[in-house]
C-alpha cells in the first residue's frame, strides 16, 4: 500500500503536468484565434475526430521529433544540450509540494495529495524555480550567436530581478498562516471565498502575478525571446526536440505559476463554501446533485452536436465527428441522468465518501488552475510588450517596494489584531 | 502663379549674375540651369535668403545626357520647395564627361548625404566634401555606374564575397571607457537584412553598450531592380507595371503617381470620372497602406493581435480593389489618360461593407492600445524627431505632419479636386513614434471620409481621355474603321510620345510625397525616369534617430517610420 | 539521520564541485561546477532536516548569487585561462593554512559522523533560525546587515560613477 501510494505520488503529478502542456498549447492556438477573430486549428483530424484542434497537438509533436537535431558548429555542446533538460525539469518538479486536495486518511494513514508537505514548500518552489534561470542562461551562451547571449542576458536580469518581488510578496502568506508550507497556507484559507488570500492579501497577490508573469517569460516580458528584437532569444539556435522542450517548459512554467496562484490566493483546494467535512458527510446529496447537473450539460452539449451534423460539409469522415461525441453524450446524458433521478440519493460507503469530497476538492483546484492558466494566454494576445529598461525599474522601483509595503502593512495589522483580541 | 516663379528667377539673376545659365518655365515648373562653380552658394541663397525661401531639398537626382547633342554629359538636378508658400524649384546643373564633380549641399540638408550617394553610385558623379560618399545601392566591388547611358542594361555582375560586403560598413568593435579599471567592449550586431522585424530586405549594423545603441547604420539596396533603369527601355505604358513593385503596400497609389507625371508632360486633363476613380482607389491604397505600416508596428511592439484586426481590414479592402482590377497586389489599374475599368456598384457596396470593417477595427484597435500604459511607454518620447530636421532629411507625409508640420500636397498643391473634399489633415506635436502612429490612425479616418464623400459624388462619363494618340480606341472601332485600327495599331507598336521636355509631379501617397521626375526626349521611351521615394529620406534619417535608444526602441522606430524597402531600393 | 548512502553521495558532489571550480578551464564551468558544490550543500541540510537552510542555500547562492556570476562571466565573454600549477611562496602559504585547518577540524571534530547529532526539533526550521538570529545571534546579524548596506551603497556609487560619462 505504501509502495504503491509512494509510485503514485511520483508518477501523477509529472504526468499532470506533462498533460496540460498540451491542453495549454490548445488554450494558446485556440484562444489566440478567436481573440483575433480567426478560426484556429482545425484541419488534422484521426479518421475524421479534430477534438477542436486538438489533434493538431499530435501532429506537431510528431512534425517536432521527426525534425532535423541541429547542433550549430562551435557551440558548447554539453551545456547546449543542457539547457532545455533544466528548462523542463524545473517546470515539473516544482508541482510536488501543491497539494491537489485535502488530505485523505486510509486507515491509519494521513496520505497528502501532494508529492511532499515540506514545512518550507514555497521556499522550495522558489529554490528550484530560481534554477530555472540556468537553462536560459546555458541556452543564451553556448549557442554562440549574439542574439541568444542577448535574450539569456535579458532573462537572467529578468529573473532575478523579479524573483525578489516573489519571493517577498509570499511573506505576507506566512504571516498569516503562520506557515510557510503549501497546505497549510491552503488550509488556512478555509472555504469562505472572503477569506482568501486574494482578498486578504491584494496587494501581495497583484505583485505575485504580475512577477509570475515575468518570472514565466510571458508577454508583457517576453523579452527572453521577443521575437520582433532578438529573433528568438535564447532558443534562436534550437530546433526539433530541444526547442520542443523549452517550448514545453515555457507551459509547464505556466501551469505550475497558475497551480501556484490558486494554491496561494485563491483557497487551492477548497470548494467556496464548503468544508471538507460538509463534502463528506453531505457526499450522497452532493453526488446526486453533481451527476444530475453533469447530466444536463452533457445532454445541452450533446444535442447541440446533434444539431450541428450536416452530411456532406466536409465530404469525408470528419462530417461524422459530432455523431461521434454527440450520441455517446446524448446516451450517456439519458442514461446517468435518468437513473440518477429513479434510483435517487445513493448511500455511499465511507471509502467513497472521502473519495468523493477530494475528487471533488481536486475537479475544484483544476478548474481555478485552467483559469488562471488561460489568464495567461488572454494577456498574451491583449497587451504589448515592456522594453528592457522598463521591465527593470518596474521591477526595482514600483514591484519591490510595494511588496516590502505589504509586508510592513500585514506586521502592523497582524500585531494590532493580536493585541485586541488578545 | 507665375509671378513668384519670375521674381525667384530675377532675384537669382540679379544675385548670380555670371552663374545663370538660363531659367525658363515649362509645364509649370521653374527651371533653373546653373554653373556647378557657385552651386552651394546658389543653393544656400534659395534656403536661407530669398522670399519665399525654399527650406526643403525634395529631391537631388542625377540624369546622363551622353545621346543628346550640344548638351553636357551629365546634370545633377536639385528640386526644392517652400513650405510657405508651396512654390518649387528646378535648379540643374551640368557637368562636364571629363569633370564629373561638384560641391556637395550635405551641409545645407541633411537630406543631401543619401542622395548624392546614390548619384554617386548610380553616375559616378563625385561631390566635394561629401562626408560620406560611398556606394549605397549598389554593393561595394561593383564595377561601372548602372545608371550612365554607357552602361548596358542587360549587364551582369557577380556579387563578391560576404567580407567586402562588412567592410563596406564601417562599425568595428570600439573600445570604450577605457578608463575604465575593465577595460569594456562594445558589441556590433546586425540586425536584418533577413529579421522579423525588418520588413522586406533592409539592414541595420549597430553598435551595442548592452542594449543601448551607440551608433547605427543603414544598409539598403537588398531589393533594388533597377526601376529607373528598367524604365529608361520601356514605353510609358510598360513602366505602370513597374511602378506596381515600387510600395507594393500601395501599389495603385504609384499607378497614379506615374501616370499623373506622364499626363502632366503631355499636357492633357482627364475626365472628371477617371479623377473621381483615382481619388477612391488612391485613399484606399493610402487606408491599406497604413493599416499594414500600424500593423507590422504593432506587432514589433508584441501585440500582435492588432495584426490581425487590422489585416481583416485589409483583406476586405482588397476583395474590392481585387473586383476593380483584377489583382490584390500589384494591380496595375491607372492608364495614361485614365484608369483601365470603371467602378461598378457592387465594387462600392463592397466598399461600404468593407468600411464597417475598417471601423471596428480602428475602433478596436484604438481602445487595446491609445491609452495603453505599455504601448505609451515604449512609443512616447522615443525616437523624436525636430520640425527642423524632419524638413532637413527631406520628411513629407505622415512622419512630416507628426512633427507638426502640416503639409499635405492634397491640401496645399491640390490634384484632383482634392480642394472640393472635405478632409482635415492630422498634425502631431512632439515627433516621436507614439505621433507617428497616431497620425496615421486619424489619416485612415480622414481617408475614408474622402471616399464616402467621393463615391457619393461620382460623377458619370468616360473613364479615358479621347485622344486618339493616348487612348486605344475602344474595340469596336478597331475592328470597324480603318482609322481606329491604325490608331490602335500605332499606340501599340510605338507607345506614346510626349513632347521633348522634363516635368516633376508629386502626389501624396501614403509615406508622403511620391515624385515622378521625367525627362523625355520625344521619343515613345522615357529617357529617364527618377521616382522620389519617400520613404528614402526617413531611413537616411533612421539611422541618427536610433541612436541612444535601445534596440527595442530601433524596432519601435524602423515600425513607425513605415519604411517600404521594394519603394526604398527601387 | 538520514541514509548514508545519501551522506556520502552529496559529500561527494559538494567535493567533487568544488575541486571542479580549482581545475576547470572554463570559467563559466567552473561556475557551474560550483552550483554544484552548493546544491549538493544543500543536500546535506536536507539530511539534517534542516529544509529551510536547504532552500535558502538554493535560492540565494545557487540561485542568485551564481546567476550574477555567470551572468559577469557571459558579459565579459572570458576566454578558457590556462591554469598551470606553479609552486609560489603564496600557494606555499595557501597550503600550510589549508593543511592546518583540515587537521583542527579532523582533531576537534569529535562527534561521531552518523549520531543523532541534532536533537533540537527546531534546528534549521524558519522558527528555529528566526529564534536564534533575533535572540543569541542579534549583534552580529545587526552587524552583517549593516555591512551589507554599505556593500549596497558601495555598489551604487561605483554603478553611477560611469553615468555622467555616457550620457555626455
């Protein structure tokens, strides 16, 4: 049993994260389309299923394997292959210390959903986070080319420079959980909606997005790799798998700084308004409630394939694609529901019960995650990119002071609350 | 009219008495022949002293005149132009085969250091005091001057290797603040000519302090095809489709352009209809024209989904000019003496539609970015440019008016009735990137307000001048008469002889004033043909205005400047 | 605490680091092979149970301070430098010293390598160094935190002192 809870904490959050770069590169391909009025992927297909162009993600890995591996002459081959291991490594293993859901006793056992409850875990994500800045770093120099030095040069200052506002707006969350590890600052924020960090830190988490932000390299500082300045930065030189790697790391970043968001701001696990104990003890009601809701969207989405069937748009297997998921969702939607409303409430074991309340936990921290992942695509395509300079006294001038703001504020407040009350 | 042309003449008379030539007036341009002995005397005169004074060098073109007889071998012609009063000068000067040299006017304008490089190369002409004077569109190793009547067209050269090519540009590593316990040095980097942010084939060499700019150069020429030679064995019809390549943003812009230029040495007026037709398609290449320069702009500055509003736009507008003429691209729509198709009503239903588009668009646009902390940032105060060197490098158009000059051949040397049309011309204040791209925002609005009102006040008839020895008659007439036949047969074989002479004509196009010089031996071929492109001036500008800014703000710069390289290299 | 096979592994990378930062000819690898030696470091904190040293240990020398090493290696574009060993009086002296040390520690050291060594369930925990540096440790943490101002301020001055020069 332990073994195989040991073999499972290692296995899924890696496999979690490796899952959503491809959701994500369908966020950004998808979602960049439609803010700028276009259609977006939607022509590869598997004997006629798109998925909405998910199966364009296949396509790519398999265009980006079967490319050709180009080592530039004169690079510094060990640290050139380097790079994009770090780059990817770090976007993983930084997950192990979020907690997905609360944590389950089985038997006798507390099991974490989570790969490790370091009373320290966001230092550590920190610790391993500030590594990443290596792989660009690696990547900028050995390439040998001018414009990958420029682009490793602007993210190392980047970096750097914006890890202090992160690290710093975090001291607030310690405060007030007086804990600097993961699940206990998630616990700490409860279920109510209000007393989330976002609310009781706002400032700290305006600070921490915006440097998560520049610490992921996204637009608006995507200079590492501004592609109208220096080409493409630090990955100018890499093609096939290796820039693959990067481009994947760049979406690991993203899932793990949205994963991060929800965990430290916006209550990680908690369902609004629900304890993990109301979710247990209330499971029957909860599930019937969810499979009968479950059931409704499936059929509304279901039908609307349905409608959308017309023979002959395509003249080939892909008019068939919405038979293919509308009528198993239909079925499905009539089956679950149906049954859901004849056989009623069910009386679930105690198994299921804690089951239940953390898959339900978990379905919750995913949804707010894909959110704030999508946040990133929308800032994406919306603003324009910062300049150099800029991005440096934004960092030094306005974000770090600010966050040293914050935490002054949140000693002052906590002392005054604790001589009051106490 | 005529009045300040004579006073301008007699004053230089009185003035220069033993260097005057000859001064005569032609097609309604004054010209003045000169000695080259006194020229930046002359010159400096016509800018600073006399009234009205002549502040803007337009242009500064060289011409061979080795087939004409009882001429000098070769001219170099400066036309200049008063901003106050809108009056131009030819003045031209010849020089002999076996002295090919002449003062240079760099120190007046600073406008004169790319042109009288490209007269360099293009002839062989050598100017004292050139600061500068090295080959500029042609690359270094070339043998001969391309543009000298003696230099065969059908001549080919093989481009030496790469080194001579770095030579060619004078950056080397500098060190710096060697005070300095480090001693520190600079990084030259090279941006273009293949560079996403270099549209078409242009090249800058900088030289880096970290990201700071230090010194920059331009290198052009990438893409030149040798329009003005390639003209010179076309008739004036087969040089339309040339002219197509120049801003290929706008390409019925330079139909126009040429055309204009051609109609003007012909002395011939087209009908009312044909005018109306040209302001449309004019105002709608100027309206695509800027949605791909704020476009491509905005994408250099990371948001790209302005692209993509924007070019919606675009496609739009080019589904109609693609009804009228046939071709999206290069449509080669205007005729001497006309335009090839008449507007139908579809094409302006199309029109409206595509309108409603370019709204939203614009509008959309406007609220992502107008008031954009970011786009602010990176586009005020950077790159500015003063009134009065943005009139000394020789700037017209969009970039002329964000310095705050308001000058806009539509309104201040009217064609095509552009007098009748109610348009305002937006002017900026500072000169910097953020003014660039703002006035071009309100141009398009400006535009489409023309061509609102234009359409609505088409006027019917023909959509070609009648003359039989411009026009080709219409087909029935051909096949029927005898005289049609031979009119048609006569247009074809030899082309269309104007007169002897040489004219200048400026329209504005997109970038600013588009100049046609022509001169014409009466023959069917142009004996030459000099396109004053205007966006040669703002990239000779370029390279001082990135200076002291960070490469960014070049991309930034190089975006707003709106520099065309198939128009720049020719 | 803690496997010795865990011990030994990072001793070795924290050795095995820092002999590479003496005799590596690359500069930035001897950079490298000193994030090393610092990770590894931090491993054996890890051992102790004491995870926040480990992070901190990450987070600002392997994380921080290397970056702004490898970040002045990259600028300065440094060539490979020959090392050649060259008995010199200072490397003389450099020896003895180092020889000396080794023998104290290995004299002095007298707790046996794999003891519960660390009884205090404080010991490198946010509490426990928090305690320690506001409490027993406050004169000397006054102390550093008032040399690094002044390295700050150092650090400014010498940055400005260029400025006047290029921006004329």
């Amino acid at each position: 049993m332990d073994i195989l809870i040991f073999i499972l904490k290692i296995v899924i959050p890696p496999v979690l994260v490796l899952n959503f770069i491809p959701l994500m590169i369908w966020f950004e391909r998808k979602g960049s389309a439609y803010i700028q009025e276009r259609r977006g992927p939607n022509r590869a297909h598997i004997l006629g299923i798109r998925l909405g162009g998910i199966i364009h993600n296949f396509a790519d890995v398999i265009k980006l394997i079967t490319k050709e591996d180009i080592i530039p002459a004169n690079v510094n081959r060990l640290y050139f292959i380097g790079a994009p291991l770090i780059a990817i490594f770090v976007g993983i293993v930084t997950i192990a210390v979020v907690p997905l859901a609360d944590s389950v006793q089985i038997g006798e056992k507390l099991v974490h959903i989570q790969v490790a409850d370091l009373n320290v875990g966001i230092l550590y994500v920190f610790a391993i986070s500030s590594l990443g800045v290596y792989s660009v770093l690696l990547a900028g120099w050995s390439s040998n080319n001018k414009y990958s030095l420029l682009g490793g040069l602007r993210a190392a200052s980047q970096m750097v420079s914006y890890e202090l506002a992160l690290g710093l707006t975090v001291v607030g969350l310690f405060m007030l959980a007086e804990s600097a590890s993961v699940s206990e600052i998630v616990r700490h924020q409860g279920p109510h909606v209000l007393h989330w960090n976002f609310v009781q830190q706002p400032l700290a988490f305006i600070i921490f997005w915006i440097a998560v932000f520049a610490e992921t390299n996204r637009t608006p500082f995507d200079l590492p790799e501004g592609e109208s300045e220096i080409v493409a930065g630090y990955h100018t030189e890499y093609s096939s798998m290796k820039f693959a790697l990067f481009f994947m790391a760049e979406y690991a970043h993203m899932v793990v700084a949205a994963a991060l968001i929800t965990a430290l701001f916006f209550g990680g696990w908690q369902v609004p308004f629900l304890t993990t104990l109301d979710l247990k003890t209330q499971a029957p009601f909860y599930l019937y409630v969810t499979v009968l809701t479950v059931s409704f969207i499936a059929l509304f989405f279901g039908l609307l394939l349905l409608s959308q069937f017309k023979k002959g748009k395509y003249r080939d297997a892909r008019d068939y694609e919405v038979l293919v998921f509308g009528i198993p969702l239909f079925l499905l939607a009539l089956a679950g529901g149906g049954s859901a409303i004849f056989t009623g409430p069910w009386a679930l074991p105690e198994w299921g019960r804690v089951l239940f309340a953390a898959l339900v936990q978990a379905t919750s921290f995913g949804i707010k995650m894909t959110f704030f992942a999508f946040f990133f695509i929308w800032i994406r395509w919306t603003l324009p990119r910062f300049r150099y300079d800029q991005v440096m006294n934004f960092g030094w001038k306005g974000m770090l002071p600010l966050a040293l703001l914050n935490i002054v504020v949140t000693g002052v407040v906590l002392l005054w609350k604790g001589n009051h009350h106490g | 009219m005529n009045m300040p042309h004579n006073n301008i003449t007699k004053t230089l008379i009185e003035k220069f008495p033993a260097d005057v030539i000859e001064s005569h007036e032609a097609y309604g341009d004054t010209t003045v022949i000169v000695k080259k002995g006194r020229i930046t005397d002359i010159l400096r005169f016509l800018k600073e002293e006399i009234q009205p004074s002549f502040e803007m060098l337009i242009d500064l073109c060289g011409v061979d005149y080795l087939q004409w007889k009882d001429s000098a071998r070769f001219e170099v012609v400066y036309h200049l132009l008063s901003l106050k009063t809108h009056d131009r000068v030819r003045v031209r000067a010849p020089l002999s085969e076996e002295d090919p040299t002449i003062d240079s006017v760099s120190p007046l304008w600073k406008a004169a250091d790319w042109y009288e490089r490209e007269v360099f190369d293009m002839f062989g002409i050598i100017f004292h005091r050139h600061p500068n004077l090295k080959r500029i569109l042609m690359f270094e190793g070339f043998e001969g001057h391309p543009l000298r009547k003696d230099y065969p067209a059908e001549k080919r050269q093989q481009i030496p290797t790469a080194e001579i090519d770095l030579l060619h540009l004078s950056l080397q590593n500098r060190h710096f603040s060697e005070t300095d316990h480090l001693p520190t040095r600079s990084m030259i980097l090279n941006i273009g000519p293949s560079h996403p942010a270099m549209h078409g084939a242009l090249r800058y060499q900088v030289e880096l302090d970290g990201e700071t700019i230090h010194r920059a150069v331009a290198e052009i020429g990438y893409l030149h095809r040798a329009f003005e030679k390639h003209s010179e064995s076309s008739t004036y019809t087969q040089v339309i489709p040339y002219t197509d390549r120049l801003n290929y943003l706008s390409s019925m812009m330079n139909n126009v352009g040429f055309a204009h230029a051609v109609e003007k040495i012909l002395g011939v007026e087209i009908p009312p209809r044909a005018k109306m037709i040209r302001v449309i398609v004019c105002e709608l290449s100027r309206i695509m024209d800027h949605l791909v320069c704020l476009a491509a702009a905005f994408v250099d500055l990371g948001a790209l989904t302005n692209f993509w509003y924007f070019f919606d736009a675009r496609e739009k507008i080019y589904d109609c000019t693609e009804k009228l003429a046939g071709a999206r691209l290069t449509t080669n729509y205007t005729r001497i003496g006309g335009v090839w198709r008449d507007i139908s009503p579809d094409i302006i239903t199309g029109i409206h539609k595509a309108f409603k588009v370019l709204d939203k668009a614009i509008l959309d646009v406007s609220r992502l970015l107008e008031r954009n902390r970011i786009f602010i940032d990176r586009t005020r105060n950077v790159g500015i440019i003063s009134k009065e060197d943005a009139v000394s490098y020789g700037y017209t158009g969009p970039c002329l008016r964000a310095c705050g000059v308001p000058y806009d051949i539509r309104k201040d040397q009217p064609y095509y009735d552009y007098d009748r049309f109610d348009f305002d011309v937006p002017v900026g204040s500072r000169g910097d990137v953020n003014d660039r791209l703002m006035v071009r925002f309100e141009e398009m609005r400006q535009s489409a307000k023309i061509i609102q009102q234009a359409l609505t006040r088409l006027p019917p008839g023909p959509i070609m001048i009648e003359d039989p020895k411009i026009a080709l008659p219409a087909k029935s007439n051909v096949y029927g008469s005898i005289e049609g036949l031979m009119n048609h047969f006569m247009i074809v074989t030899q082309g269309i002889c104007p007169p002897k002479g040489e004219v200048y004509s400026a329209t504005e196009a997109a970038n600013g004033e588009l100049g046609f010089y022509i001169v014409s031996d009466g023959g069917p071929r142009p004996y030459r043909v000099r396109c004053r492109p205007p966006c040669f001036p703002l990239t000779a500008s370029s390279e001082r205005l990135v200076e002291g800014g960070m490469i960014a703000d070049l991309i930034a710069i190089v975006g707003s400047l709106n520099i065309v390289v198939g128009e720049l290299d020719r | 605490m803690g496997d010795p096979i865990f011990f030994y592994l990072f001793a070795t990378i924290v050795i095995g680091g820092a002999i590479g930062v003496v005799f590596l000819s690359n500069p930035l690898s001897s950079a490298l092979s000193l994030i090393f030696s610092l990770a590894g470091l931090a491993g054996l904190f890890v051992l102790l149970q004491a995870h926040f040293l480990a992070a901190i240990q990450v987070l600002v020398y392997a994380g921080a301070v290397m970056v702004l090493f490898i970040f002045v290696i990259m600028m300065l574009n440094l060539e490979d430098c020959k090392k050649h060993l060259k008995v010199s009086f200072a490397s003389l002296i450099g020896f003895v010293i180092a020889l000396n040390l080794a023998i104290v520690l290995v004299m002095h050291v007298s707790a046996p390598l794999f003891d519960d060594g660390v009884s205090d369930k404080t010991f490198g925990t946010i509490e426990g160094v928090g305690q320690l540096m506001l409490t027993r440790y406050l004169i000397p943490f006054e102390i550093v935190s008032l040399l690094l101002t002044i390295a700050i301020v150092g650090a400014v001055i010498l940055a400005k002192k260029d400025n006047p020069k290029e921006t004329t």
